[in-house]
C-alpha cells in the first residue's frame, strides 16, 4: 500500500531514473542510513512524487543485496519519500558494471555528446553473448538489456500496485480512476519504456509513458554510428511523450525515426507516427531550483580572499572542456599581464566515474596542466590557478558562485548545464559576468550571458579579459535579465510543463474501459 494522503483525482507518477533521490550507505554499526542528494530534479520531483501516493524507482547507489528489503524511512518525518514509495533495483555488481561503466558511460555518454572517437562499441555491454567460459556460472553479459528489464520490472511492479489501490479507492470503476504517468529518465534508460508498454498490454495496465533525455540527442549521422540504433529508437518511441532540453535535439531525434526506421513525422508540430500511435516530441529546457540557491547566497558567509576570482564547477568530465579552459586562462596571463597577482582561475572539478579510463587519463592531464601553469607563473603569495578535486558544501558552492567575478562555463558539448543556471540564481549582487558556450543547452536561452567556442582558446582568454573589464552598469544589465528569466523557468516550471503535455496525450494501453468484461 502506497498511501501517502494523496490528493484525490491526481494521478499517481512513477518516477525511474539510474539513481535513487538518495543514495544508501552503511554506517559504524552496519545501519542503513539514506544520504541525500542535492540534485534539482530530487528537489523538484520529490514533493509531487510524495504527494501523489506515487514512487520512485532506481538504483540506490550500492551493491549491497542486503538493502532491497531494509530501505530506512526518511530522517526527517513527511521530508522524503517513504521507504513503500522507493523500489530499489539491485544488479549483480559485474553486470552493473558492464551496464554503466560500459554501455552508458563508455558508449552512449561520448556518443550523444558527438565524441564518437571516445566510443567504445562492444556488444557484450549491450546484448547477450554466449560466453567462451562454458564452466562459468555466468550465462551472459547482456548488461544494458539486462539492466533496462530490471527497471521495467520494478516499474511494472510498482504500476501493478498503484493500480490496485486506485481500484479500491474508486471501488473499481475504471472510468473515472486517473491514468498514472511513468516518468523515465535518461540515456541510461533508454530501453525500459518498451518492456513496461508490451506487459502494461498484456496485462491491461493503463499508464501513460513519457521521457526525458538530460544530455544532448546527436544528428542521425553520429546516432547511426551505434550498430543498434534502431532498437535505442524504439524503445524510446515506445513513449507517449519524449522531452528534450531544445529544438536541435528534438528535430535530431525526429530526423532518426524518420530516416532509420522510416516513421512518418511532422516536424512542424514535433510528432512522430510509430506503431499505430503518435509519439509527441517537445523542447522542454530544465531549470533549476532558483530560489533555493538564491536563499543559500543570501545567508552564505563569505569564504574567499579579497581576489577577483574566475569560477569554473564541473563533473571531471572530458565533454566539459577543463584543457582547453585552463588553457585559455594560461593564455590570458600572457596577454594580459595587468592580471597577473590580481586575478585567480578557481576551479572546482567534482569526482565523477573514476572507474571509466578516460576520465581516469583527464585527471592525469589535468592535474599536470595546473601544476606546470602554477609553476609558471606562481609568485611568494600568488598563484593563479586553485584547483579542487573533490566535492564542496552546498553553502560554500553558494559562496563561490556570489563573490566570483567570473563564471567560465565552457563545455564542448552538454545537454543544458545547470552551474550557468546556479550561478546566476546565486548572483544576488548582479555584479558577476557569465561566460558561456553556445554548445550548451544553455547557450541557446541565456542569451545575455558572453558566448564564445570553447575550442578557440585565444577567444575565450579575450573573452575573460571583456568580463573583468567590463563596467558595472553593462554587467548589471545582463546579469538582471538572466536572473529573470531563470527564476520564473525555474526546475517546477519544467516539472510542470513536463507533467501538462502528459495530461494532453492519450492512454494508448488499454482499450476503452467498458469493454472489460464485469
Ligand atoms: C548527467 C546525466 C545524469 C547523471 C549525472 C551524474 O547529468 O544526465 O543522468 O546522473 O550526469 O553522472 P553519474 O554517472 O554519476 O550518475
């Protein structure tokens, strides 16, 4: 039983993604306790999702068979999801690993990010291979499908009891009992809408399916690339509704069906004709939780020197263009030596998938860039670059994104980039200048920010010269409009709009109620 003093009439909404709102860890004494995340789609969707009676399904961070029956509560009473809303989904750690550190991380992560030399393709991350080893217990490495059929089990799961509560509280008249929404989410996730839809049929479920990409969708030249395309357009089109940040990755999308699997498409109106169904495709750009971080600056002491400071946060994440940022900021204490001992590149680089070599090699490179440009140009009391590995505290992000100067936002590529967004909605004195790559989902919205290619370093060492000398009033003027904008598209916006164009499609699962037999 699910009941959470749900609003009646509302329809229940089953969230998937990877991972869980928090993830699980064992304490001293070998206790479960729920660390949380900070993520704005926690901050967003948690609320709606405790509030519809609904659940959250995903991989909880650990491969500790032991948690699935053991989920604690919530720390704090009503301040999370109950431990009946969350389905844990737990994979032999082997086939995990295949699953994240090979087909999501390995191939679709540079592939969709249209880094298709960093590719791998193997077909053991994504289907089933008969092993060599006949002795091995192991039948199969079918990671991303394996993995992807453990989530619609849960889902599935999960919408079975969903619907029989809603059969009690409607005393089982299926005509007036809402349709629940299943919200997948993510290139991790690309093949479970497809399992979820044949059982959801088989067993006469009604649910609505929808997804949303958080990453860049490539042009059908790169997607084509990935030997099963077809079935990664399938399994998507087996949705409702599909979201992406902007129009360029909605019209990429569009182009596949309608080239790799010859769907007939309105690009106009962003539908693709699929399986007897229309698939609604819409730009739906996230936000972020705008006056959470707007409260976190306001009371954030401050905790960095008297310096003008240019601020880079990122996943240490080779699609986020740390070599060529750092290098262009080598090239501004070139060009501009009146920045010399004034100025300091701070740049915060968080731990991400250590277990993938090519994020294991960037760390390496990194790390000796930082070295030889301190080493360069370092005085007694002055060094230009601070360089932290690791993670920090909400608070002190929030301080960081205040007091700088400038933020350097440069990715090569990213599906929207949610630090331009914070770091405006932390700017309570509008005094800071955004510099931003229009390869970015956010480069196409936050106009007012200072755009240059990441991949001209000499342009973007010119372009952090224009931002520290740019004059208060020119600063204020652009930093007002991006903190406008941002506040009133916040993370709820999105969440709402998401959810509406659900309300707009059709249940295409069952047929019409009355036909059930009584
Ligand atoms: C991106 C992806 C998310 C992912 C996050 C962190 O934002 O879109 O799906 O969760 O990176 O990556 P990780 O591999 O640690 O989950």
């Amino acid at each position: 039983d699910v009941q959470t003093g749900d609003e009646a009439g509302s329809a229940p909404l089953i969230v998937v993604s990877n991972r869980l709102p928090f993830v699980l860890t064992r304490d001293k004494i070998g206790k479960l306790r729920r660390s949380h995340s900070a993520g704005g789609l926690v901050t967003a969707l948690g609320p709606v999702v405790i509030k519809c009676g609904g659940l959250w399904i995903g991989w909880p961070g650990s491969h500790d068979m032991r948690t699935l029956d053991e989920i604690p509560e919530p720390d704090i009473p009503n301040g999370g999801l109950k431990s009946q809303q969350v389905k844990a989904v737990l994979v032999r750690q082997e086939l995990f690993d295949s699953f994240y550190n090979g087909c999501c991380n390995g191939t679709f992560w540079p592939l969709f990010h249209s880094m298709p030399d960093r590719a791998i393709f193997s077909s053991e991350t994504w289907k089933s291979i008969p092993l060599k080893d006949q002795h091995t217990k192991t039948k199969s490495v079918q990671a991303y499908q394996e993995v992807n059929e453990e989530f619609a089990l849960k889902t599935i799961d999960a919408l079975r009891q969903v619907h029989s509560r809603l059969l009690k509280e409607y005393n089982g008249n299926e005509d007036v009992m809402p349709v629940p929404v299943v919200w997948i989410h993510d290139y991790q996730l690309m093949l479970a809408a497809a399992m979820i839809r044949q059982v959801a049929i088989e067993e006469n479920l009604a649910c609505k399916l929808g997804f949303f990409l958080h990453i860049p969708f490539p042009s059908w030249d790169i997607m084509r690339l990935f030997p099963w395309d077809d079935q990664i357009l399938e399994g998507i089109l087996a949705c409702d509704m599909v979201g992406f940040h902007i129009d360029d990755y909605c019209t990429n999308f569009i182009e596949c069906c309608q080239r790799r699997l010859g769907c007939r498409v309105d690009h106009a109106n962003g539908n693709v004709e699929y399986d007897n169904r229309t698939v609604h495709v819409r730009p739906l750009p996230i936000g972020i939780p705008f006056n959470h971080f707007q409260e976190l600056a306001l009371k954030a002491p401050r905790v960095m020197k008297d310096e003008r400071v240019v601020l880079g946060v990122d996943r240490l994440d080779y699609t986020k263009g740390l070599v060529q940022r750092i290098k262009a900021f080598e090239r501004l204490l070139e060009r501009h030596p009146e920045h010399l001992e004034r100025v300091v590149l701070m740049q915060i680089a968080v731990p991400s998938r250590t277990d993938v070599k090519e994020y294991k090699a960037l760390k390496e490179e990194i790390d000796q860039l930082v070295g030889r440009i301190n080493g360069r140009f370092s005085t007694a009391d002055w060094s230009p670059i601070r360089y932290i590995y690791g993670c920090i505290s909400q608070d002190n992000l929030a301080a960081f994104y205040r007091d700088s100067a400038v933020a350097l936002v440069t990715p090569l590529r990213d599906g929207m980039n949610l630090v331009a967004k914070e770091f405006v909605a932390c700017q309570i004195n509008e005094t800071g200048v955004l510099i931003l790559s229009p390869f970015a989902g956010a480069g196409g919205t936050m106009r007012e920010a200072l755009l240059v290619n990441p991949y001209e370093v000499d342009m973007v060492s010119e372009m952090i010269h224009k931002a520290l000398i740019m004059d208060v009033g020119e600063r204020q003027r652009r930093m007002k409009l991006l903190r406008e904008r941002e506040s009133s598209m916040d993370v709820d916006y999105w969440m709402a709009s998401f959810l509406r164009e659900m309300q707009l499609v059709e249940c295409a699962i069952t047929g019409s109620p009355s036909s059930i037999p009584v």
